[in-house]
C-alpha cells in the first residue's frame, strides 16, 4: 500500500482499475457489503455515469468473476463460487466412513456453504434458506440448527466445546441469548440427533494429508439434492434469487 | 496504488493493518468479496490471530457501526442502517396523494428497502423476502413483483419504460428470460395492478423541494407493518437472520 496516497486518491486510482477490468461496465456495491466494510457511503449510479460516458451499469455477468453454465448445477456453484470446500468435503467423508444415512452425509457436505459461499453472519440459517428448495425437510433442519448447536457439548454423543472457539471468540465467550433460545427448542425437537451429527463429523483439524475430492459425492448429490432442470437461480424457488446473487453479486438491480 | 500488489494481496494488507489497529478481526464473507471481484480464499483468522494475540474476531457490535436498540424497529433500520430514503419518501407520499389505500402506501415506501438497505441485485425479490413475515401478502406480491414489473409498459395506467433505465443500461438492453418468465406470470395475476401501482407511483425525477419525514409514514407502518415485540432479527421468523445480518453484516459466524 502507496501511504502517500490520500483515501480518496486510492479510491479513484481504485475505481480506474475497475472499470478496466470491468470492460467499461459500473459495478456498484451493495449496501450490505458496504456496511461490512465499516463504509456508510451510497454510491450514485447517475453521477458513476457521468464520470464514465458510454458506461452502463451492470446488469449482466460480472467479468471478473468465472462464467457460469446457462443452468447451473449444485457442482458448478462448488466449482465456480464457492471457496475451497476442503472442511466440508473432510466432514462428509467422515460422516460417510462412520456409517451415517445418506441424508446427513449430505448434511455435513453442505452445513458450512454460508460461510464458504455466501455470509458469514448466522451461516447455519443462510444455508438452510437456500437449499430448503432442493433437499429433506430434515436436512434444512439440522443445517439451520447445527450453528447453535456447535456452541454447546452434548457428551453423550461426544461432542466438546470446540476448543478453537475459545481462540477464536475468548474464553468468556457466552453465546447471545437468540442462539440459546435456538439451542433449547433444538434440544427438545425430533431431529435433534440429526443436527447434533453435523457438529459431531464438522472435523476442525484441517488434515493436509487428507484430500477428499468433490467427486466422490457425486451420486449422494445426485440422489438427495433435487437439482432443478432449469438451474439454481432460475427455477422461480422462494431461494432462486439468493443464488441468482451467488451469480451476479453486482448486478445493479 | 502500488500495482505490483495483487488486489487480493492489497485486501489482505489492509486486513492486517485493521487488525493491528483494532482489537477485533474482520473476516469478509464470500458474497462480499465476489462483489469486488476478489476470488481468492478468505484470510486465515488463526494466522491473523497470531500477529495480533489480543484480537477477537468478531462476534458482537461492529463497532464501526452506530449502535441498535436491542428489540430495533422498522424505523431503527431506516435511521441507523439503511441509506438515504428520500425515493422511497416520494414515492410513498406520490401514493398518499393520489388516495391509495394504506397497504399501497406502505408497498411504496417499502418497495426498494433492499437497495438503500441490503442487497441491489434481484432488490424486488430480497425486499420482498425481508418483510413477507410482517405484511400482507398482497404488499409481499406487489414488492417483488415492482421490479419485473418496471421493464414492462401498461398503456392502460400511463406507465412507460424509464428513460433513466436506457441510460443506465443501454438503448439495446433486454430483461433476463427469468425476468420475461415472471412478467408473464404476473401479468396475469390477479394482484397484477397493486404490482403495477409501486410502479406508477416510482418516482424518478428527485425533487428537491419536496421533503416528505418519515415520520409522516409512522401511523401507516404502525398499522400495516407488525412490528414483532422481540424486535426485527430476534423473532425466530423465517427472515430474522436477514435483518441480524443488516445490525452485524460482519459477524464472525
């Protein structure tokens, strides 16, 4: 970083280079993603317009990011959006090698995909809203669920307070009180034991020596996500917009 | 702008130098990061950790954010999350004036809270989503329907294509086939026109002398918008992580 340059130089000198990369296409950021930056700015389509004649706002792809298939695939959103899945592919390899139902291997396949494709923030109910579409009421269920439930030990099917939470959050650590409201009701419902064996095969120690490649889910995915004929984003599911996002996260409108 | 630094290695700088500076860690969400055309992986929190052994990531308030109440209202997150809302001012008192029932009233004023407070890509679609809990499910319809509804021209009720949208989009520029889909689809449902009326109400031409409070909109959100007791984020309603994620876009987990 140039520390001679002003914020707003860096910002300009920033905006040149996008529009470069962006053939001349204006990408205007959300503002959600703003506020994740700490940044309370509005950007003013009209007046990027007038700084940029013979740009347009985008509307289409973003050319920065991958090109995606006309009718996308669970896969190709694994592929093309998501971060490395390596935790994810490790958790449901081992869920599959201690003998679990397919259905919660799946689970454990996709119970991070909040945090490894879209937000952080609440991941376990952002995964659930977007595939309860496509897959058993119970896998949305225990996806939602396992976010409150990695916060608390249940011994008996040997599960401990992650050790890396006290790193990460502080040992005084208390989880907010929606989240133990969460956890009750969790504990006393049906599927508890569904949403507990998320927490129990999510492996933290990442294993550099264990590659578990997406292939090897194929068929599981293939039998318990209903992939829409038309392609995610373009089925009109009450989620279809979430992955048109995952698509075109600038698109203006 | 130091061009040998690639843009990811730039964000990883300032990363580092936010968490020098603040006793908290921010971790970008992946929806985040693509919307600046960043692909790479999410920077390790263990590693940041270590270059700064006090730091937490974050897991309550960001601080660089103005506080929320603890049970937030609509009206919080117009005042201390949302951007400037004078649009959505016009085009609610435009309805008032022309002697729309309350509920189209409240469709307009509400009709493009994801741009100014979430997400501008598919905004008909995410608003929409945010308070179906909380509305009729008229207004619900008539949301997400605005932003389909706005490519298309009505004779019938003096609605044109937007000038503003051949500039911002080009004179050549045609809706999605997703977006063809819906109109068809919406075109001939039997809400079609409270759809059609945000649209007729959509006030382009920001006048700067017409000034309208929110306030004014107070009694007509009180009895048209059901303010859950528990505040927006902390009902458990099917949406309630939409709105945590507008008090704390940067939460850890």
């Amino acid at each position: 970083m140039n520390d001679v340059m002003t914020s707003s130089e860096r910002a300009d000198a920033l905006e040149h280079k996008m529009m470069q990369e962006m053939n001349e296409a204006i990408a205007v950021k959300s503002r959600l993603f703003l506020l994740a930056d700490g940044d309370f700015a509005m950007p003013n389509g009209a007046k990027l317009q007038q700084a940029h004649p013979g740009a347009k706002m985008l509307m289409g792809d973003d050319p920065r990011l991958p090109a995606m298939p006309d009718k996308p695939t669970l896969i190709d959103f694994f592929k093309f959006r998501f971060a490395p899945a390596m935790h994810l592919l490790q958790s449901a390899r081992h869920a599959l090698v201690a003998g679990m139902p397919e259905k919660i291997v799946l689970a454990s396949l996709l119970h991070d995909i909040g945090v490894i494709g879209f937000i952080r923030s609440d991941h376990g109910y952002w995964g659930a809203q977007m595939v309860e579409p496509y897959v058993d009421e119970e896998v949305t269920w225990a996806i939602r669920a396992h976010q409150a439930l990695r916060f608390y030990p249940d011994e008996e099917a040997g599960y401990a307070y992650p050790d890396n939470y006290k790193a990460y959050f502080g040992e005084d650590y208390k989880p907010e009180p929606y989240i133990e409201e969460e956890y009750k009701r969790a504990r006393a419902h049906k599927w508890y034991g569904t949403a507990r064996m998320i927490t129990v095969h999510d492996i933290y120690s990442f294993d550099p020596e264990v590659h578990v490649e997406l292939e090897e889910f194929t068929d599981i995915v293939g039998r318990n996500f209903r992939q829409p004929e038309e392609g995610l984003g373009f089925d009109s599911s009450p989620s279809a917009h979430m992955w048109r996002t995952l698509r075109q996260p600038t698109k203006y409108l | 702008m130091n061009d040998v630094m690639t843009l990811s290695q730039r964000a990883d700088a300032l990363e580092e130098k936010m968490a020098r500076e603040l006793d908290y860690i921010v971790i970008k969400s992946r929806l985040y990061s693509m919307a600046e055309g960043d692909m790479g992986p999410a920077p390790n929190a263990a590693a940041l950790m270590k270059g700064n052994p006090n730091a937490r990531v974050l897991m309550g308030d960001d601080p660089r954010l103005p506080a929320m109440p603890e049970k937030p209202t609509l009206m919080d997150f117009f005042k201390h999350r949302f951007g400037p809302c004078m649009h959505l001012l016009q085009s609610a008192r435009h309805a008032v004036n022309a002697g729309l029932p309350e509920k189209m009233v409240l469709a307009c004023l509400l009709h493009d809270v994801s741009t100014i407070g979430f997400i501008r890509g598919d905004h008909g679609y995410w608003g929409a989503q945010l308070v179906e809990p909380y509305v009729d499910e008229e207004v619900t319809w008539a949301i997400r329907a605005h932003q389909v509804l706005r490519f298309y021209p009505d004779e019938s009720v003096g609605y044109e294509y937007p000038q503003s949208y051949i500039t911002s989009f080009g004179q050549e520029y045609r809706p999605d086939p997703y977006i063809e889909a819906d109109y068809k689809r919406m075109r001939n449902h039997k809400w079609y026109m409270a759809g059609r009326q945000i649209t007729v109400h959509d006030i382009y031409s920001f006048d700067p002398n017409v000034h309208p409070e929110l306030e004014e909109f107070e009694d007509v959100i009180g009895r048209n918008f059901r303010q859950p007791e528990q505040g927006l984020g902390f009902d458990n309603s099917p949406v309630a992580h939409m709105w945590r994620a507008m008090i704390r876009p940067a939460k850890y987990l």
